[in-house]
C-alpha cells in the first residue's frame, strides 16, 4: 500500500495542502484556500480603521480556513485514505507573529481586542517597526553584542523583536494583554498538534536566538525598554525544536475536522523560503536555492559559519541539520513585477494581449524578449521594498533612470526584471567575497516555470546556470517532506533529508546557460548598479530616507 | 475701418494663422493645419527607411500646407477683406534647418534626394548631432574661443553648426548638392516675399551669430572639417536682419494663392519661443516669460550683458530691440506628461475619465490635487529629453526616485510636474545668482490656461507670482504684433514693440501666489533636485551618458 504525507504551505495572500506519494514523490492533489483579508494594509477589517504607511496584518481566521478546507479537499480529489497519511508538515511565512491568550486564542479574534491593530497578526512585510529595529541595532552596536555578528550587523525591521517592541512602545495595552507572542507557523503546530513547539527555524533567522547562545540576555532586552527585561521569560519560550523532528501527533479534535487519524505526525514548522531547500534536491553547500515569487529569497548550506556584512541570517541547523543554513533575500520581486502591470500597462497592450489570447504579463515579456541587453537605455534599483540583505535598510525605495520620450512599457519590464537579477548578484558576489563559493543555481517557487526570460536574464547576469525545481510548489512539497521525516521508516517515512530528496524531488531537464556576449553586457551595467545600489545605500547620499519621512 | 493683421505660427505639430484686431488685441479667426507627417522620428516617409536614435525630422510640404489651407481660412471665417490685412508676422520653431537649392528648393523635395533622410528638414529636437555638437564645443574652448562664452560655455546639438557638420561627415553628397541651409522660419520668409531675410533671431541664438562679431572665423571653421572652413561664405549668409523689421512684400503668386493682397508688408522671422515675449505684455527686464508647451523656454530681458554658465543664448537685440534677450529652455515638459498619460495610466482610470465625462489628464490632475507636496515621497530628474539649460547635455536622461509597491499613477504624474518646476528653479537661481534678478513670471504656452495644478506647483517651487498670458496662442499673436510693427503706423500698424504691446496684449486677471506652507516643502525638496542634478549632471557619476553610449 502507498504511502501519503501532506504539504501545508501559508503564504501571503493564500495558504496550500499538497498530497504526496512518499515513494514517487507524485502530486496527486493540491488545494488552495486564499484568505479573505489577504494582506491587510490599508483599513482593518469590518472596521474603519486605516492603518498607517507600512503597515501589513494578517487575520488568524484565513489560517483555520486553509485547514478547514484545504485537507479534506485533497482527500478527496486524491481518493486517499485517511490510514495511508504518514505525516503532515508545514511551512509558513516568517517573520509573522501574533500575540495570543494563555489558551492560544490570538488577540484580534477577542472582542475586547479586535479593534486594536496591533492585536492582529503582523505579516512578515510589515515595515512600521523600522525605527526599533534601528535602535535595536544602534544599542547592540553600542553594547557590542556579539549576536548581532550573526545578522550581517543589522536587524529587520521584519523581525519578531522589533515588531514585539512597536506593540509594548504603541499599544501597551496589547503587550500586557497577550501571553505570548509567537510565530503564525509555531501557532499552527500548537493548533494541529495541541502543543507549543517552536521551531529553530523561526526563532534562529528571525527572533535573534542560536543553538549555542540562546536569546540575548535580559540585560540587552532592559536596555531597550525595562519592560522588555524578561521577554523572552514572559512572553517567549526558550523550548526550540530543530526542522525534522517530530512536533506531535494530530488532536482528536482537528483529525475529527479534517478527516484525518488522530495522532497523524506533524513535523516541526518551517518557514516557506526554508522548506524549499530539499524540494529544490539541494541538500550540499555551493548550491545557492532561489525561491522566487512576491519576494525572493537565497538560501545557502556551509560546513563553515562565516560573518557576512549584509547577509542577514546564518543558523545553525537553521535548514538542514549538520549544516550551518544562511538567508539572504529580496523584499519584493514579483511584487514589482505585479505593481508594473497592474498599474503602468496602456490599455493598447491588454487589448493586443487579449486579441492574442495572452496575459498582459506574457505579451511583455514576448516585447521585452525582443530587446537586447543595455538596448533600452534603463537600469533600475529594485528597492520597491526596501532592501532586505545587504544593506537592510527598509527605507530605501526603487527608482528608475535612463528614462527618454521613447522609453515603451516593455522596456521598464525589462529593466525592473533586470533589477530584481542584479539584486541577486549582489548578494552572491557578498557570499563569494567572504569565501562561500557558489556554482550552481537552484530556482524554484511562482516564477521560474513560467517566466522563462526572467530566469534567463538571471543566468546571464549572474554567470551561472540555474537548474529548476520540478515542482510548482516547492515549499509545500518541502513541508510535505518534512511530513515523511516526523513519520520515519517505521511509519513508511525516511529517516534522512537525503533519502527523502531521493524520493520525492528532482529538477528539471531544461536549464539556463548565460549567453557569454549578454554577460559581458550585463557586467558592464552590473558596474553601473553597484555604483548607484551603493551611492544611494551607503549613506553617500540618504534621499530616499528622507523622501520617505518627509 | 478697422486694421488687421495675421499671425503665422509653425510648431512641432502642426502649423496656425491668427487674425488679430490691431487696436483692440481681438482674435477674430484662427485656422490650425497638421503636418501629415508630424515629426518623423521612426521612418522616412513613403519609403521603409528607418531613421536611427535621437533623429527629428520634417517635410517642408507640411509648411507650404499651412500657408495654403489657414490663411484663406481665416479671411473667411472672420469675413476680414484682403484689403485690411496689413501685415504679416511669422513664428517658428528652431533651430529647425534644411538644405535648399539654388531656387530655394528643399532637397527633400527632389526626387534625386527624397530617399536621404539627411536631405529632410531636421527639427529642433534632432539630437542626433549631439556628437558634433560636443566636439566643436571641445575644438571652441581649446581655441579659447569668445564666442563660446555667449552660450553659457556649451553648445546645444540642436543647434545648426552641428547639423550642418553631421551633414557633411555623414552625407557629404548632400552637403555639396544644397546652395545654402537655412532656418525653416526664414525659407518661410523666402516663400512669402521672394526674399531671404534670415533673422537675427535665428542666427543669434542658434548659428553662433552676434550683431558686433559676426560668425566664427573660417579658421574656426577649418579646424572642424576643412570643407567647412568657407561653410557661412558658401552655404549661409551674413545678411542679418532684427526682428520687428519689414522682411519684404507679399509675392504675387502668394498673395493669388492666398486670397491677399500683393505687397503685404511680411515681418523679418522669430522663433516661436521669442515671438511670445511682448504677447505675455513682457517688455522690461525683471520679468521672466515662461513658453510651457512640449517644452519650455525661459525668456528674459536686460539692459546688461551678462555671460551666465548653462544659459545658452544671450542675443543684443534678439528678442526686443534696445535689451540683451536670455533665452533659457527645459528641452521636454509636456511632452513628459503625455509620455506618461499615454502610456503608463492603466485601463480603470480611463474608464473612471470616461465615466466622468474628462481626460484623463483631468483625472490625473483631480487625484494629484488631493497629495500635499512631498507626500508620495518621489523625486524626479525632468531629463526626458537630455537638459537644455544648465547642464546643456542631450545624454542625460529621465529619473523617479522613491518608488514604492504603494506608489500609484496620480503620484508619479504629480512628481513629473514637479520635476519639471524644479527644472525651472535651477534656471531661475542661475539667473539671480549671477546678478540679473527676477520678479515676476509670465506664463503662456498650452499650458497654463488648463493646468492649474500645474502652475500652483510652479509658483510654489519658485517662490514667485506667476501671471498667465490671456492669448491661448502668445507665439502666433506676437507673430501678428511684428506684423503690425512691419506695416508701421502709416499704414494703421504700430512703430514700437510697447505700443503694439498696449493695444494688442494682456494678462488674465487671476494670478498663482505661491503658498507659504508648500514653499517650505519644496524648499527641502528642491535641496534634493539639486543633489541629484549635480550628482548625475555636472560629472560625479555619468551614467546616463554611458547607458545611452551602450
């Protein structure tokens, strides 16, 4: 009899249940559920209430309705019976927090609560806790704290402890009122599972703590505000559990309401960038992995822990066990791309888009295929955003240069895909110049199957072939692999990530070859996007700081 | 019984008559006739010759349409007999040149040469001289030429010495096969009167002329290209006559083919920009005027001769006779807006336009009304077409600054207004700084009377009232002033450019003061502009120029 073991992937606008055959590693069925509330940054939900600049929530309900619908659903479309699911794994995106009860119950879904923004979940691209992320950093800096070498010298503003601060400075009421604040993935563990079981992976590359140090020290945390002394006592936990373990096994309750056994596995949460790692076969340093979508993030396996200025996070048995794990990544990528053809397209296009039966985003990119390298004139900087690794500074913004009366659409497409790359390669020339070397790229997640200029502008600025990722859904493929290690052999599952990749991933056929005559264009203008990537980001000239708070 | 006189005001697009009441200023007809063949700028017309980068150019057919098709049209519409037309005035763009023969014919127009592009008209904004333009300015400075000093130190490819030099480097044939080049304003003159009458205006600002040392010497000449060593003897000319003097008498065969009466006294030529000084009421130093069209010109008057960096034309006499006239310019304004409302604004705005029974220029500028100044946080270089004045540099190119996944069309619409203020400003400041102060701005152009947000944000970046002319067509109506000034008083015209001024110009009664709250704002902001302007302009990082050389 096959065995099965289910994917849940959360991403930012919908969450995902994928069904796998452990042996094959065949899709049998997908499910997706897209949240009601999205991603909310303007005005709260069945509220008036308008948030301010920066601000992105998320409402803990879209979660429970994945679940709801999404595993039942693939039961069903697969035929597969409840006594042949092994495991279940999940992925989520990170750093996502919410302040929950003592019975786990978030905040936002309190009455007395639900009308306070900062009682809801705070999305991972929730920017509005910039400023405490600075200090935080200025006051690590100051007091030379080592951990702050893990993270490039800087913190996220992305990242649970700033985020943790902007609640105590702005809604006191908030911090007092939650028992803990924790990540939407660990949340969803505790929610399958009954138990609280945070994950390494959370808590390594976004709640500042580390296998061997652990959180920095109450005394640090005084040091941003009194009240912060004992939060990781008060409102964290020091409980961290590794990716491939077993969190638990299915409540009565959530197997009754989602057609599963009670006691099913469920594997240790993972954030979705991570998961993808072993989807995309790479189990082995010097194989960067792409995960390419709204955003993209880099993910690199090392024997070595090295401190990369800019490289955001590097932990420990953060991916991999036996591997030191670094993220590096972009804050918007396919968010820019989105942003363009919503709003910049010519109605003339979507009408010859629809005459050819096309997307507008196809149509661009058969009219930016046609254009040469350095033709249009353009270059762009791809911090629509911020930018996120190497310079971590959220405040930057993109901007666009070259500009004349004859620039077309497909030529700005062009240049903000080219951007995205050059993006890319700044981040593995860092990883490179600090002695990790990379030869091979892995792309997976929304846009390497489909966007096939894309991804060859990426080999030809980069210089280096990329290999992609069979499946369409790396990171629930990922969870869902995750989900055959929480079962292990006895159970039909794997006991190594290795056996696992065997089984259950692979890439594809085609790969991308940089065009040699492209690249030597693409160094040229790579030249030109450091200039400006570091005039404009290495405080020579700070506008778009000020533009920003003006 | 009452006077008239008509105006003739060739422009980029199209060609127009006005025929004005010379004691009262009334407009009583006007007559608009497009080029067929606009400004070519893709492929030469009937044939499939494709024109390469920054060329510009024009079928002089188009102009002979005009003079064919308004005229009569405007002694009809207004009922105005031949007999009470007693002048003719004529404004065109330039430096706008073409190769004629022996007869005044235009290469262009011979079978033997229709297929040559370079034996075309070439308009203002071919820019593809720009090489020659830069090398006869580098040849000017290191034979410390004094001339040079009369332009502010550069000299615009738009220019005619560079595109004659381009002709004779790349279609020497054509070179050698045309008797002279000329102005097409003054081949205008040519076809009216039999007579070429080249203006003052003309050779002052665009053919490196000056009323005291004539042209560069031969020498000058020679040390370019040696065919050029005799190029003003052998293919220009050194009769140079002022504007606001009679150019000649209407021809017989124009006055049949015209409706008009053989004799009408026609005005010496002036370019449009010039031509809308004493139509804005401005006769006085003190008193910038502000031409707002495709592009803006920046005019000015002064007693004294000043040698500004980065102002390219101070002409004694150029504009008004007994003043030094400044001629400033911004090389692309209007045209930036219609770049971006034609192809950048997405279908649901052209439906809300439609919806609401406006352009979609109104709806842009409703939305953009509704944003305080420096509220999107976006800044932008108005270089869309390279930069005139200050830099006088055709390779510098278009910038947005402050792009976010929130910035929306209306956003960027107002920063490209905004851009092309502060391009304004610097002009304005080079001015004052070096000693010739301004009070008051005059605006006219198509501008003005329909953007009001347009020109609040100019009072506010300026810092100055800004008072708008009441003729919607100030270039043609000043054509129609010089022709009252070519009939002089015997025949019921004037004698000076002020009485003509009283009678015949005005301003409306509502004015822009500037807002002190957004003054403040965009104080900051213009700190910003001009960090980036001298950043990419003045050498620090030429960028813009090595995209466009890629």
């Amino acid at each position: 009899m096959n065995k099965y073991t289910i994917g849940l992937d959360f991403g930012t606008l919908n969450g995902r249940a994928i069904l796998i055959d452990v042996k094959t590693g065949e899709e049998l069925a997908t499910a997706v559920y897209s949240y009601n509330d999205g991603a909310i940054e303007e005005v709260l939900p069945d509220s008036e209430i308008t948030l301010p600049p920066n601000w992105a929530l998320q409402n803990p309900v879209d979660y429970l309705g994945v679940l709801k619908y999404t595993i039942p659903e693939v039961l069903k479309k697969s035929g597969v019976s409840s006594e042949n699911i092994i495991g279940i794994g999940v992925d989520f995106t990170s750093c996502t927090i919410l302040p929950i009860d003592k019975q786990g119950i978030p905040l936002c879904m309190k009455e007395e609560w639900k009308h306070n923004p900062h009682a809801w979940v705070k999305l991972w691209k929730h920017h509005a806790s910039e400023p405490y992320a600075n200090q935080l950093k200025d006051i690590a800096l100051k007091r030379k704290e080592k951990f702050i070498l893990r993270y490039g010298g800087k913190i996220s503003s992305e990242w649970m402890i700033p985020k943790i601060w902007q609640i105590l400075e702005e809604a006191p009421e908030i911090y007092e009122a939650s028992d803990r604040f924790i990540e939407a993935g660990d949340w969803i563990i505790l929610q399958l599972t009954g138990k609280e079981r945070r994950s390494a992976c959370n808590a390594g590359y976004k709640a500042i703590w580390d296998r061997k140090e652990g959180y920095p020290s109450p005394e640090f945390f005084a040091a941003l505000h009194p009240r912060l002394k004992n939060v990781v006592k008060e409102k964290l936990s020091t409980d961290i559990f590794s990716t491939g373990l077993k969190a638990g096994g299915l409540t009565s309750e959530m197997a009754k309401q989602n057609d599963l056994k009670e006691g099913t596995p469920v594997a240790i949460g993972i954030i979705d960038a991570h998961s993808a790692v072993p989807a995309a076969t790479v189990t082995k340093p010097g194989k960067m992995v792409l995960i390419m979508g709204t955003s993209t993030c880099h993910m690199l396996l090392s024997k070595e822990q090295k401190l990369i200025p800019g490289i955001p996070g590097v932990v420990e048995d953060g991916i991999l066990h036996g591997y030191f794990g670094y993220e590096a990544g972009q804050a918007a990528v396919g968010d820019i791309f989105d942003w363009f053809v919503s709003n910049y397209v010519p109605t003339s296009y979507k009408k010859e888009a629809q005459k050819l039966d096309i997307s507008v985003y196809r149509l661009l990119e058969n009219k930016a295929s046609k254009l040469k390298p350095g033709e249009s004139g353009l270059l762009a900087l791809d911090w629509w955003n911020g930018n996120r690794s190497i310079l971590n500074n959220a405040n930057l913004s993109g901007l666009i240069l070259g500009l004349t009366l004859r620039t077309k659409p497909e030529e700005i497409y062009r240049t903000l895909l080219e951007a995205t790359a050059f993006g890319t390669r700044m981040i593995i020339d860092s990883f490179v110049n600090d002695g990790l070397p990379i030869e091979e790229l892995y792309a997976c997640g929304g846009m390497p199957h489909k966007d096939k200029l894309l991804m060859q502008i990426y080999a030809d600025i980069t210089g280096r072939e990329i290999k992609v990722a069979s499946s369409h859904q790396a990171s629930a493929l990922g969870a869902a692999m995750f989900g055959s290690l929480a079962a292990g052999s006895k159970l039909g599952g794997y006991d190594s990530i290795e056996e696992a990749v065997a089984h259950m991933a692979s890439c594809e056929d085609k790969t991308y070859l940089p065009i040699p005559k492209n690249v030597e264009i693409y160094n040229r203008l790579f030249a030109e996007y450091k200039q400006l990537h570091d005039y404009f980001g290495r405080g020579n000239n700070q506008v778009m700081d000020r533009l920003k708070r003006n």
